[in-house]
C-alpha cells in the first residue's frame, strides 16, 4: 500500500464520532434560534487566522514527482466569532497539514480549508472524501434543478415542510465535488457540478472520480478551490467549504529571493492569503441563512441572494492583524456568496495591485481603493513602512449590497472589514521599497472567429424573481456555446438586470477589452418581443445592441488588464471581452481554430460550464454547459 492510500485508509477509518457531532445534539430547537445582533459581537478582539498549508506524500515513478493529498470534507464545530460566543457548525476541508508553530505533521481541519502551495510543472493529485453524513445543516430546496441524490421529484407534493426539517430525501446525504476555481484541467477533473458523490455511493451523470489530478501548466496565480455541486453550490459555500490554491513558478523573477531588479516581493511571513466573505449568525453560534423563499409557492427556500451583517476574514469575524512597517503581499479573494467589496484603508494610503485572478499584471497599479466581486482574487502589496508605531488602521468597505443600488454598509459593522496594528520597531533602514516597473508582458488576443452576443436576464412572476438566466435558457437548454479549441473570440455580454453579475468561465482565462453603456429598457423589449416572455427553449435570436447604446466604449480598469476569469458586468452595461480556447501561456501566435494546444483534449465529456458567480443565481438556472469542439 503507497503513502497516499494509507492516509486515504486512515481517514476512511476514523470513527465518525471525532468527525461530526451528536445526530441529535440537545440545543435549541431550529424554530427558536434567534437572530444575533451584529453590534453585539465584539470587534478586533480575536487575531487573524493564516490557513494552514497542507502536507503533501512525495512519490516518485520513473523519475518523476507526484505529491498526493488526501482531503476529507466532514462537519465539525469552529471558533468563528471571538472567544467566549458560542462555536460555529461549519462544513470544513481537512488532511494533513505542516503545523506553523511546531513544525510537525498533523491533521487539520477548517474553514476556509487549508492551502495548496503547488509549484508549476509539478502534478498533484487530490482524494477528495465526503464525510459529511448528518442532514444538511441548512435548507435544501428540491425545486431546483440540483443534485438531488434520492432521485426525489423536482415538484414535491404540497403542502410543501418548512425547514426544519424541510425534505427529508432533499437533506441527506449531501453531494460535493470540489472545483478548481482558475485551474487548466481536463474536464473529469475541473469539478463538473454534475460529477458530485456523497459519503455513500450515490453519484452524479457526470461522475467519473473522487481523485483529481492537476498537471499545474499555466503561470503561476492565486486561485481557490470550492463545492460546486449542483443546485446546492451556495448552500456548501456558505457553510465553510472553500479554500486558497497558490500556484508558484521557480523560474518566476519576482517571486523569489534571487530576483534580479531589486527587493523582491514580500514572500515568508509578509505573504498573507485573505479571503472575505459575510455570514449572518443565529444567538447560538449557527450560520442563518433564509429558510422561505421570496416565491414559497414555487420555490419554498431559495432566494435571489444572501447578504450577510458580519464580515469574516480567513474565517474569522472582524479579525485584527498585527504587522511590522514593512511591505506585505496580501492575495485578496472575494470569497462571498453575493457581496461585492469596495476596499480602502481609513487613513487614504495607497497600496499597489500587482496581479488579478490568473497572474500577473503587466504593471504594477497604484491605487487607493479596490472593486472585488464574488469570485475575484487581487494580488496586492501594502507598504506599512510610512505609518506611526502603534498606528490602528482599518480595512474598510463601502459598497452598497446588493452591488451597486442596495443597502449602504452600516457604519459600525459592514463598513468594517478588519484592521491592522502597527508594530513599533524601528522602520527599515535602507532605500524605501520600490516595485519594479514591469511585471509580465500580456499578449494582446486578436479575433478569428464569429463573436457571441449573451443576455442576462431572469424569468419574473409579477415582481418577484423565479430564476436568473442567460440568454434566458435553463441549464438544461440545448448547449449553445460550442467554441472550437484553439479559435479566439469576442463575447458581448449585455446586463439587463437591477444588479451587476460577475461571470466565471471555466478552462480559460480572458481579456477585458472595454465596457459601455447601454438603454436596458429598449433593449429588453426588443429582445422579449423577438424571444418571448421566457423563451423558447433552443436558441434565442440575436438582436444588435449597437442602435441601444448611450455611450462611448470605455477601456477596462488598469487592475483588470491582464488574463482573468471571473468578472463583474455592471447595470445597463455591454461587457465586451475576447477568449482564447488554448493554454494561457501559448503564444498567440500558435494558437488558430481547431489545433488543439492543451496537454489534454478539451472536447472530452463531461465538457466546461460558465456561470454567475453569485452562487443564489449560479444554483437557479444562471449557468450554462460550455462545449469546446475538436
């Protein structure tokens, strides 16, 4: 038996009891939680969590190094609000990890999960082991076209349970598959919503395995990995399973001591992964989360959205970080459900984003406030070497939620985001910091093949919101977006809808090439009178935006122009950005329609999807299969 097959063994036999708790704990009853008051909970109290990075076996065969981790996915209880508040329920990743104080291997388990610190060039492979056995902690609406592992009808007879304990089938056992978010991988191992399995033997169509290999070509990047189970992805999101991926280059200039123009980027103890995400509590420590639908005839728990009124950072509510004045790398993730973050220090400094979701910027760009919706990973250096010993400085957030005409943040609580201590040793003696002028070159893509035009819309009944859509076709609607592999395309994206909606391809990264406005009304009519009110389920008509633009188009903002994959289409908005269905680090010059480029064949089943990143929308219809044709 290898390494990797003893620790998946050690998992698999672990009693459930050190796993998950009581089937049937004596708390209070679901009915009578109650909701917790923000302002009751202390702030910047509790010390900032870095995730723990995990452990991996090193096997060697013919040569060659693989690492392998063994991953389990279980239920436990966390500290997330401070010391003396009542333990969080959270789903969690968990394996062996390298402690941080004493070195020495153990097994771990939190959320956000541990991190991946993979080198590019070297595979990994990951067991991923569902061990979540309880009834799912919230509720699991069957309407929805979702996993659905008991094969239960889509339209329950009435009168339909309220939760708890909502549908018995609906709530155990739980499906997962965990994606990649950012990966270049074949398909069987990018986390296909329908290649969910749970901790028995149910399986999803798109199942093929529970271990996923990741070969790690593309540039170096942070990404992140998450559930992305079908129908259920904000439910397992919001309960804890999420995590960072920090993909490294050793030939990368900056990223090592050895850098030749100069100090290198903060790397050790002042390279510091962030992720942000917002949670509402009940007075028992449990996460709420709505449990009636904004349209209980039809669907009886699902919502458009979840905005919560406690920020977390690293899975910890209004954390405090102390730092030395020095320069720090922070790799910043909006890993909330919906809440877009609008980031800004309290004294006005600025700080420098170097990198966006798939690499490198080409330059670094000084700023003094950030944009990042769901979804979205900035790199950022932050030089504290310019403030006072002892200095309190505050990570503060003002965008309105739902983004960008909902609520405006509350001063006491959303507004806050965490805050920094500054130490008071002596500052760095020697020449101040300086960044180097130019990061990366990033190839400018040029068109040869047919654009595609995308609508984003939702099918109403009255006021109140069924399902969002693109282009107004369901998941299940014929595949529409068949690229060829290696072809380059521009896609329009128009916003028809009250909120701005990050989009996430998976497989490959894309240029912004410019945004521009656009009368939503007009161009809405139009397109229902060609289409109908939904529309028919093949393909809908195209309809020109050009007569329905009101402005000039305008060129992407500096910390978006490099590669990405998720972005963030505004209100009455044309996004316009240009595709290339080949490797990131090919030269355009290689790449033409039909020659295939990846270590793989990107055309094998069960294929890519793109979607909303708001994981309410992603779960009710706003995500389509994306088919890349030999």
């Amino acid at each position: 038996m290898s390494n990797i097959e003893s620790r998946v063994s050690e998992l698999l036999s672990m009693k459930l009891d050190t796993l998950v708790f009581s089937m049937y704990e004596e708390t209070l009853d679901e009915n009578e939680k109650t909701r917790l008051d923000p302002l009751s909970i202390p702030q910047f109290t509790e010390d900032l969590l870095i995730p723990d990075v995990f452990d991996p076996v090193t096997e060697w065969k013919c040569g060659h190094a693989t690492h392998s981790y063994a991953v389990d996915i279980s239920e436990f209880k966390q500290q997330v609000l401070p010391t003396g508040m009542p333990q969080t329920p959270v789903y969690g990743y968990g394996g062996v990890v390298k402690d941080r104080e004493t070195g020495e291997c153990v097994y771990k388990r939190s959320s956000p999960g541990p991190t991946f610190e993979a080198v590019r060039g070297q595979t990994i492979q990951v067991q991923y082991i569902n061990r979540l056995v309880r009834p799912h902690m919230l509720a699991v609406d069957p309407t929805l076209h979702w996993a659905n592992p008991n094969n239960m009808p889509m339209e329950p007879p009435k009168p339909w349970p309220l939760f708890p304990p909502g549908f018995p089938k609906a709530q155990a056992p739980i499906p997962t598959v965990t994606h990649l978010h950012g990966g270049e991988n074949p398909a069987i191992y990018d986390g296909h919503p329908d290649a969910w399995f749970t901790s028995g033997e149910e399986r999803g169509s798109a199942f093929v395995t529970t271990k996923m290999i990741y070969e790690n070509t593309q540039p170096p990047a942070t990404l992140w990995y998450h559930d992305h189970a079908m129908g259920i992805t904000r439910l397992n999101v919001v309960a804890g399973l999420a995590g960072f991926y920090l993909l490294r280059d050793p030939a990368d200039p900056w990223d090592s001591p050895q850098a030749p123009f100069g100090s290198p980027l903060p790397h050790g103890k002042y390279e510091i992964p962030l992720v942000l995400q917002d949670r509402i509590f009940n007075t028992d420590g449990s996460v709420y989360y709505p449990q009636e639908g904004v349209a209980p005839s039809v669907h009886p728990y699902w919502v458009p959205g979840y905005i919560g009124d406690c920020l977390l950072v690293n899975g910890k509510v209004w954390p405090r970080l102390s730092v030395e004045r020095k320069r720090y790398r922070f790799r910043l993730l909006n890993g909330s459900n919906e809440r877009v973050y609008n980031l800004s220090f309290s004294t006005g400094m600025t700080f420098w984003a170097i990198g966006s979701d798939s690499g490198y910027l080409e330059r670094p760009v000084e700023l003094t406030s950030l944009l990042i919706a769901p979804g979205e990973r900035y790199d950022l250096v932050v030089d504290f070497s310019f403030c006072q010993p002892g200095e309190q400085i505050f990570l503060r957030n003002d965008a309105r939620a739902p983004y960008p005409a909902g609520d405006p943040v509350e001063e006491a609580t959303t507004a806050r985001v965490m805050r920094f201590d500054i130490g008071t040793e002596p500052c760095l003696t020697g020449p101040r910091f300086c960044l180097p002028s130019y990061l990366q070159q990033i190839p400018p893509l040029r068109q040869d093949s047919p654009a595609r035009l995308i609508v984003l819309n939702a099918q109403e009944y009255g006021s109140t919101v069924l399902m969002m859509t693109l282009n107004g076709l369901p998941w299940m609607a014929p595949v529409t977006e068949t690229p060829r592999v290696g072809s380059t395309e521009d896609w329009f994206i128009i916003n028809l809808l009250g909120g701005a909606h990050p989009i996430h391809l998976h497989l490959v990264p894309f240029q912004i090439i410019s945004r521009q406005a656009i009368d939503a009304d007009a161009y809405q009519k139009k397109w229902q009178e060609l289409n109908g009110t939904p529309p028919i389920m093949n393909a809908p008509l195209a309809v020109p935006f050009e007569p329905y633009l009101t402005g000039p188009p305008m060129p992407p903002a500096p910390q978006e122009s490099a590669w990405k994959d998720t972005v963030l289409v505004n209100v009455n908005e044309v996004l316009h950005f240009r595709i290339r269905f080949a490797p990131q680090s090919v030269s355009p010059c290689a790449a033409r329609p039909g020659v295939n480029l990846f270590p793989f064949n990107p055309s094998a089943a069960p294929g890519y999807v793109w979607h909303c990143h708001i994981l309410d929308h992603e779960d009710n219809e706003m995500m389509r299969p994306l088919q890349i044709l030999p």
